[in-house]
C-alpha cells in the first residue's frame, strides 16, 4: 500500500508498525514493482529472513532455463505456454496484474485492470476471488498533525471465469475520526474459500487497523463483514496463507515468529469445531496447500539459501522434495492430486513450472518429472496460482502417476 508523505500508521495495540515486519511471503515479490499493496511483503520478508531470495543476475539459471540475452518480459504479450503439456481443468494465475486462465494448451486473459492479484477458486468453480488494488486520496493524522495521502487500497472482489459478473465484495477503505473526517484503510490478503463456499479465509486487520496486527479472519459472504478467528500470534508478526482442509474440519495457516535477527514462520492448524490450534511444522514452513484428497500438504520450505516446493503428509512430515533449486514458491494442487504446479525464478523472470508426482507405497512421494508450463512470461511472483476442476471419477485400475507403487526394500 502506498502512504504519502510519510508512512506512518495510528499507534497499535501491539506497538509499532507490523507491516514492515509482518508478511514473510510471498517469497517472489522482490522481483516485482515496490509501489502499492505488495510492497509491503518485501520489506517484510527481508525483516524476517535477513536475505531477500530470488535476485539473481540476469543470466542465473533457476531450473526453468537460462534468460537469452538481451530478453526482457513483455508485460503486455500473452504467456508463452508450453503446447506439448494439456493443463486439466483450469489454472488461474497472474501476469502484469491481469488474471489468466489456462486450459489444455491455451491460455486467455480474464481482467485487464493491471491492479489485480491473488486469485482463488470457489468450490464449485463459478468464482473466482481476489484482490483488487485502487488508488484514492486520504486523510489521516500523524504526529497531531492531519496530513493527505495517496492511498492504494484491497478491495475483495469477484468474476465468473467467462469474465462476467465482476463484483466488489469488501473493501478495506473506511472513514473514521470524528464525523467521519479521517480515511485510511485495512489490509485484505490471502483469500480462501471455504469447501462449502459460504464464506472465506483472509488475513486482515480490519476492520480497525488501530487495534489489530494481520491476522486470520472469516468474511461471511452473506454478510459481508469480518469475524476474527483469535487465534495466537507474535504482535506484531500475524498469520497468513491461510488453506482450508478439504472437508472443511481444519486450516492451516501460518503463524510468524522470529529466532534471533532471522524469521522463524510455522505452519499452523486451526479446527474449525473446537477452535484450538496446534502446530502442523516447525519453524520454515510457509504457503500451505492440501491436496484434493486431504492426504498431503504441499508447501514452501524457507532455508538460508532460498525457497522450495515440498509435500508433507497429513501429520506435517516432510515427505518430498520437490525443488532444491531455492527460487521456487506458490505451489498449487491438480485437480486430481497428481501434479504441482509452482512458481519459479529464473534470471529475472517468473514462470510455471509442472511437476509430476508418484506415490510410494510406504505414502512417500517422489517426482516423475517437472516441465516447464510457460517460458519467459513474466508472471507476477506476488500471486501464487490456483488450481480449479472437476473431483475426478473413480478410476477402474490405479493412475499410473500417483498410483501406490511398492517401495524400495
């Protein structure tokens, strides 16, 4: 979010501004513009990590090729996508702002706003969320001393998948102060929508940014307003990433901390029925993902050399690796649980990657091969993907990707 002339936020309940500390992800932004709403996340991340991953020179090499030499991305060109891979059901992601939608072997644009990010699907694939950023003026005190700003403010909004439909459903911007006087706004980020499709997970410090960190919130999509879930935090480190299990029983968020001068998030699990939280990892795990049949998590693994894509099992047990390349993040789960799709640096752009994964019988899980979803796109690293399609139909004979196989002896 951009605050002119000077950056500078009513006192909190926990001290401090936590938005220069609170978000360790997403782990790609650092690549993408420092104006506006996710400027935030990379100041963040560099506070917690001490290291801000993904800047490599122009002609680094990040498992997705090396950048041709006097290439730059074009914002305005379609994804390069990959002809030789037919994508099942439909992927959405993020390129200069805009929301694609890839199916088989195409890709096309779903918004030309430039200001959109963080797509996810409703259950039933009608929908789909996310967060939209708009520019106002505004007028707050700092210091007893009532100053304008330029504000760039979420807006939780909506669109059918032919394009149709769009909607706001909540927006961060509010007037408070006496009669009004005074407007600022509230964070939104992370949308996901319950199994039901009755309401959504966010991280939020809505709806008074004066007396809450970012934290894991519900928006009744009836109602239309915020419902802290009052879990436990670190003020002024919050929670983020929040994923709903499968059947809708639990989330999985993560929980910010710190150890030492370095960051230290954790996976988190919240049962939505009794309302207590447990820890799913250890420090180092963040952007949880479940797998359509609620087996495995998939999740970004934070180390001093970067991040990468792994799958843990239904207890938080690292199980895979995925990735050992630390510049890959934002992993998303087929629509029948056999492959990953995640996002990857290379050089100085991001693209898809496609890994195709097996399952042993002893449940590890091990990768067939990874291909590349698209080349040299430049897509936005803020925005991890998502992944929508049809429960797919009870199989005769096992599938030979994630198909049990015997482990070795």
């Amino acid at each position: 979010m951009t605050r002119r002339p000077q950056d500078t936020r009513p006192a909190r309940r926990s001290g401090g501004d936590p938005y220069g500390v609170g978000r360790a992800a997403p782990f790609l932004a650092p690549l993408l513009s420092m104006a506006g709403l996710l400027a935030i996340a990379v100041v963040t991340l560099f506070a917690l990590t001490g290291r801000v991953p993904f800047l490599g020179s122009p002609t680094a090499s990040g498992g997705g090729g090396t950048v041709p030499a006097g290439r730059t991305p074009s914002p305005s060109a379609p994804p390069d996508v990959n002809p030789a891979i037919q994508v099942q059901g439909s992927l959405v992601y993020v390129k200069a702002g805009n929301l694609w939608i890839q199916s088989g072997n195409a890709a096309r644009q779903l918004t030309n706003t430039g200001r959109d990010s963080q797509p996810t699907w409703s259950p039933d694939g009608s929908w789909v969320y996310f967060i939209e950023t708009r520019e106002t003026d505004g007028r707050f005190p700092a210091e007893g001393i009532l100053k304008r700003y330029d504000l760039n403010y979420p807006v939780l909004a909506r669109i059918h998948p032919d394009g149709t439909g769009r909607e706001a459903v909540l927006s961060g911007l509010y007037k408070t102060g006496p009669g009004g006087a005074y407007t600022w706004f509230w964070f939104i980020l992370d949308p996901a929508v319950s199994p039901d499709g009755t309401r959504l997970a966010v991280v939020s410090d809505g709806p008074d940014p004066s007396k809450s960190d970012v934290v894991l919130q519900f928006v009744d999509l009836k109602t239309k307003r915020l419902v802290s879930a009052r879990l436990p935090e670190n003020p002024p480190l919050g929670h983020q990433d929040p994923a709903w299990r499968p059947d809708g029983t639990s989330i999985l968020y993560v929980k910010n901390a710190r150890s030492g001068a370095a960051g230290a998030p954790a996976i988190w699990s919240y049962d939505a029925t009794t309302k207590k939280t447990t820890p799913f990892t250890s420090a180092g795990y963040t952007t949880p993902a479940w797998s359509p049949d609620g087996r495995y998590v998939a999740a970004v693994r934070t180390t001093s050399l970067g991040t990468d894509v792994v799958v843990l099992d239904a207890n938080g047990a690292e199980v895979s690796r995925v990735t050992t390349d630390g510049r890959s993040s934002g992993p998303t789960w087929s629509p029948d649980g056999q492959q990953l799709a995640f996002l990857q640096l290379s050089g100085v752009t991001v693209d898809l990657q496609l890994a195709t994964l097996q399952r042993a019988a002893n449940g590890d899980v091990s990768v067939v091969k990874t291909d590349p979803l698209t080349t040299f796109s430049g897509l936005d690293g803020n925005s991890r993907p998502a992944w929508w399609g049809p429960a797919p139909a009870p199989a005769a004979s096992p599938s030979p990707a994630l198909a049990a196989t015997p482990s070795p002896s």
